[in-house]
C-alpha cells in the first residue's frame, strides 16, 4: 500500500508518459511475479508441514546436477566483487529424491549470494564421506548470533525476525526457504547444520544417507528451471539493494504545494516520487 499526503484533489490529474507507463508496467510484472514465488513457496511448504510431499527415490547423477545449479551463480559474482568456489568431485551418484536435493541445493547458494559481504567468499562444495553425502555451503559477511542458530531452521521464529528486522530497515536472512529446506532434509532422512561466526562466516552443511530405490519413474528430469528463477531473483535483490535511485530530489520550492509519500516497497516509493516530483515538493 502507497500513502500520499497533501493536496490529493489537485493530484488525480497529472501526465503519464510513455517512460512512466513502461516503468508502471514492469512494476506490475516483477510484483505479480514476487507474488507467484511467494504462493509457490507457500504451497510447497504445506505440502511438507501435512505430509503430503511424496518422494521418488532414485539414483540421481549428484555431481551433474550440483554444478547446473552452482555454475549459473557465477553471473552475479561481480555485483558485489565476490571470490565464488564451487568444489565438487565428479561421478557421485546418490540414491536420493532429485526434486528436493535441487531445492535444497538453490536454496543454500541463492541465501549465500544474499547475503555474502561485499569483495566476500562463498564455497559450495559437495563430496562423500563414510557413506554420506555431505552439501556444504559457506559465506562470508555478518553471520548469525549464536542464540538465533538453534532458531534458524523454525519458521515462527523466522517470520518473527522478519518482522524484527524489518522495523531495523534490514533485509531478513531467510524466509521460508531454510524452513523448506529443512523439511526436505529430514524427508530424506538426513540432517542440517549451521556454524556462523559473527562478522566473518556461516556454514551450513546437509548430511544424507542413500536410500533404497522404492520405484523407477519414466520421464523424469533431473534438472528443472527452479535455479535459473532463483538466480533471476537473487540478482534483483542484489540490484535492488546495492544501487541508488536515479531521481534528485530538487529544493524545496516555497510556490509549490507538498506532498508525502510512504511506501515499504522502495521501488514503489521511487516510482510515485517520479509521478509527482515536477509540480510537488515530495
């Protein structure tokens, strides 16, 4: 919701150019799509909370699809300057569901690129050891508090620290995401850990065991385009927070009437401050 104060009655009227229609337009689209992923991710965690996620346990090609999900990151490296290793040994094949081991493994890299620190690392490295596999993803930047670790996984404390954070004008570490994960983790009877120190790195590694194959599928794809959506997202909000607005606010003009605009949504904020900034002081 946008809150405009002043002069309402002078300001239903005003000229919508083409630039501004365009900008109105993609606007639409990327709130319109937000909304899309925000339900998805919402329905793809009830499924987990009622027990309605059924898993296709067969034998996936691990290293093959860890590094179509880990490669395509490299793109958004230069955002921030980041050094981006990804070390993962070839040939593994894992007995395992390979829809949730691709959500888990985005989800773990596109929360790194979040929040790695400016000129940061970040480290995916996938391996097996003492017949497990272990998913290991690390970034540098402002860690976790200790007393939120044993919290980060639970998704009331989470929306609660969104909640928080949001009063801060902080951007939240996670929102259902590692909820999701989580889940999806303990579905394949595995298990998640998290390490942080502040102000340097956070860890967060999957341990799986193999699971026996219960059934073949026919027509199955191991690699969906759920990676490429979440890079498309991580690099926007990458964007969004790193770049500054194009607009000057001019001085204020004693001949001109005023107006206040509030919104939560900075790209919003900035597209209603276009509108009006010639004929009001904003």
């Amino acid at each position: 919701m946008t809150l405009i104060y002043g002069p309402c009655e002078k300001i239903i009227s005003y000229d919508k150019s083409d630039s501004l229609i365009i900008k109105y337009a993609k606007l639409i689209k990327h709130n319109a799509e937000e909304l899309n992923s925000l339900i998805a991710e919402l329905i793809e965690f009830r499924r987990l909370e009622t027990g309605h996620k059924k898993v296709e346990i067969k034998s996936c090609p691990i290293s093959e699809l860890a590094r179509n999900i880990a490669e395509p990151f490299s793109e958004l490296t230069s955002n921030k300057l980041l050094d981006y290793r990804i070390n993962i040994v070839d040939n593994i094949y894992w007995n395992s569901d390979s829809g949730c081991l691709n959500k888990i493994i985005t989800n773990l890299i596109s929360n790194a690129f979040k929040y790695a620190s400016v000129k940061g690392k970040i480290s995916v490295d996938v391996y097996v050891e003492d017949k497990k596999l272990y998913i290991v993803v690390a970034n540098t930047g402002k860690g976790i508090k200790e007393d939120d670790l044993s919290k980060i996984f639970d998704r009331y404390t989470v929306l609660d620290n969104f909640e928080d954070q949001n009063k801060a004008h902080e951007t939240s570490r996670n929102g259902l995401g590692l909820a999701i994960c989580n889940n999806m983790v303990k579905l394949l009877e595995g298990e998640i850990t998290v390490t942080s120190v502040l102000n340097d790195i956070t860890t967060f590694t999957v341990i799986l065991p193999e699971l026996s194959i219960e059934q073949a599928t026919e027509g199955d794809e191991f690699f969906g385009n759920a990676s490429v959506t979440v890079i498309e997202n991580v690099s926007r909000k990458m964007e969004e927070t790193s770049s500054v607005p194009e607009i000057v606010i001019p001085e204020y003009d004693k001949n001109k009437q005023t107006i206040m605009i509030i919104d939560d949504d900075s790209a919003m904020l900035w597209f209603v401050t276009e509108i009006f900034i010639d004929k009001y002081n904003v």
